[in-house]
C-alpha cells in the first residue's frame, strides 16, 4: 500500500491470471483487507506478466462437475458484485488480455485504464452463463454491450475506449497514471457509500439469481469442453 492506493496483484503469470478457485479466494481476502483498511481511499487492481486476467481457469475441468461449476461461478459473481458496490475507489489497469472473468472484474471498477495493447472479451455467452450483464449494459449500454455478450466481439484498447468500457487509454507507464489520476477524492469513504448508493441501484440479488439461473441448465461442463474445443479450432 502507497498513499493510500492499495495495489490488489493478480498473480498467476504462468496462467495468464486466470481466475482460479484458490486465485478468486485470495482475490477476495486482499480486498477485503483493503476495505479495511481506514487509510486506503482507491483498491487498484492490476495483473503480473503480459495480462491482467485471461479469464475462467479452464485447466482443471477434467476434475469439475456442473455443481462444482456453478460454485465456482457464484463466488466469482459474489467478488464482483463487492467490487461493484465498494465503498472507496476502485480502479483497474489493463494489459494485454481482459478476457472473460477478466473483463468483468475489469468493467467492475470505477476508474478503467489500459495499455494501448490490451483487449477486452466477454464470450460467456457461448457456453450459456449469464454474468456481469446488467453492469456492463449499465457502463456502455445494450447497443454497445449486445455484439460484446452475443457475438463474442474482441475490442482492442482505442475501441474500448470510444465505447465507454475503458475510461482512459495510458501511452506512458502505469506509474505515471497512478500519481496523475490516483489522488486521494474528495469525498470521504462516507460519502463516497452515499453517492453510490444514490446513483446506482442495487441488483445483486437479481444479477446473481440470473447467474445461477443460466449455470445451473443442466450440462454445464459440456458447454464449457465444447466451447474449449472450439477455440483450439
């Protein structure tokens, strides 16, 4: 932690920081502590290695069921939605791939910064998971968010940008970004929750009731192998 900025790392470079069971409960203890904290006003999240997060870990599926699927799903859905409605800023600095869970994560913060390179994907669609909808429709609108949930369309850095998905695109290092746009609000972490609360409604319960409603259709990880086939296609 530095001035007040707790930096979260998502550190699997050797995976492309893929999300994990054992990365997401990591994830959310480091939040957790951040919001702790009474000295940190912005969690800033960022990833190891070329990526900042390629999405789902697909590479123990051969161990998964539908229900351990559905699990898996549902805490991921638990660690946005806390990163959704924090109570101090969030910011996220995106490099190279933002795919799938890693681009929800993404789109869940306040401030979304990106390296010319990164590039952001949300194929849930394809395996039939209804996930960070509404939030993302809520950022960029449904014209814009449709061929991102339906179609599977790839956005490069610029892109995403002029869509509204990132907030500002970094030419220079990540460090100059953090002390020209990271400095303490204005609003106290009170106010901060207040103005939240104000401006944005509270969804959690229908966001997750229609996260589980899509994972629990019967042949989850079917739809998940034969999404995985596709790719290596």
């Amino acid at each position: 932690m530095s001035g007040g900025i707790a930096t979260v790392w998502l550190d699997r470079p050797e995976k492309g920081n893929a999300l994990s069971n054992e990365a997401v409960a990591a994830l959310d203890r480091a939040i957790d502590a951040a919001f702790a904290d009474p000295t940190v006003h912005t969690l800033l999240l960022r990833g190891r290695g070329r990526h900042f997060c390629t999405g789902f870990d697909l590479s123990s599926m051969h161990e998964e069921t539908d229900t351990s699927l559905v699990d898996r799903f549902v805490a991921l859905e638990t660690l946005l939605q806390k990163v959704w409605h924090a109570s101090i800023r969030t910011a996220a600095f995106a490099t190279g791939r933002a795919w799938g869970a890693g681009a929800d994560l993404f789109a869940a913060c306040d401030l979304r910064a990106a390296a010319p390179d990164a590039t952001f994907r949300f194929p849930g669609s394809a395996f039939g998971i209804v996930l960070g909808t509404r939030r993302l429709t809520e950022i960029v609108g449904w014209d814009r968010a449709r061929p991102l949930v339906t179609e599977g369309v790839m956005l490069e850095a610029p892109g995403a940008r002029a869509a509204g998905l990132v907030t500002e695109v970094v030419e220079d290092d990540s460090e100059e970004w953090m002390a020209r746009r990271l400095a303490p609000p204005v609003a106290s972490r009170e106010t901060l929750a207040a103005l939240r609360e104000a401006a944005r409604a509270d969804h959690r319960e229908a966001d997750m009731a229609a996260l589980v409603k899509s994972a629990s259709i019967p042949g989850l990880k079917d739809r998940i192998e034969n999404y995985r086939r596709g790719l290596a296609r």
